[in-house]
C-alpha cells in the first residue's frame, strides 16, 4: 500500500459516517480532491464535465444522488460532520468529527494538488 493510499484509508476511517436524507444531493456542487482520489473514480470527458459545471453540478451526481459513494472526495465525506461544514437539513452523525481528526483531514487536502472532480 502506497503512502498516499495508506493516508486516505486512514483519514476516511476517521470520519464518522451517518444517515443522508432519501434521495437528497443538497450539498453536491462542484467539488477538488487530490489527484490520488482524482484517479480512483471513473473518467467522465470534457462534454459530460462542462455540463455538470455549467449547471454547477457535479459530474458524479445521478439521479438517484452520488454515484462513487465508496469514492466520494474527502470534502464530501467530512459534509455534516463537524459543525463548520454543517448539514442543512440537520443530518450528521451522533458525536461529530473529533477536531482534531478534522484537522488532519484539512491538512491533507491543503497539502495536496487539488483538482476538479
Ligand atoms: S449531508 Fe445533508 S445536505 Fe448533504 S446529502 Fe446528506 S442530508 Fe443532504
Ligand atoms: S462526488 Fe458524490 S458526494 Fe461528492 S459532490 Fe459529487 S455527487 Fe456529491
């Protein structure tokens, strides 16, 4: 396992998971990720990319809400987990990310090449 690959496990691991509304994409919009994670969800072309941006969507967003849930970007998983990234529709999980865990999951994503999902 590589570094880098080693740090997200270890970083997703530590942020809680909790229950989404149904069906609800209320806080998917166009999102960065490190080129690491960048490289394991599927390819979308320029087409499909600047349609999703033009409409201020995300290009992993489907009908039916985010197709690379397992994959889904840092930024994502840490959404409603800490009261500065608060859910608007009152989700989140019991105890929120622990500050620190928070923390290192910011460092991560300040310390690396970020780009467009
Ligand atoms: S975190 Fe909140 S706003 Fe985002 S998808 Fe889940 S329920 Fe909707
Ligand atoms: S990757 Fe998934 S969770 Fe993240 S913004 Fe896109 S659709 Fe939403």
């Amino acid at each position: 396992m590589s570094c880098n690959r080693h740090k997200i496990h270890f970083l997703r691991e530590l942020i809680p998971s909790f229950e989404c509304v149904p069906g609800c994409h209320d806080c998917c919009g166009p999102v960065t990720t490190s080129a690491e994670e960048m490289a394991r969800l599927p390819r979308k072309t320029p087409a499909e990319q600047e349609v999703a941006l033009e409409h201020l969507n995300c290009v992993h967003l489907g009908p039916d809400g985010c197709t690379v849930y397992e994959e889904r970007p840092m930024i994502c998983r840490l959404f409603g987990t800490t009261p500065r990234m608060a859910c608007p529709r009152g989700r989140g999980p019991e105890q929120p990310i622990d500050p620190a865990a928070e923390h290192l999951v910011h460092s991560y994503i300040a310390s690396t090449r970020q780009v467009l999902v």
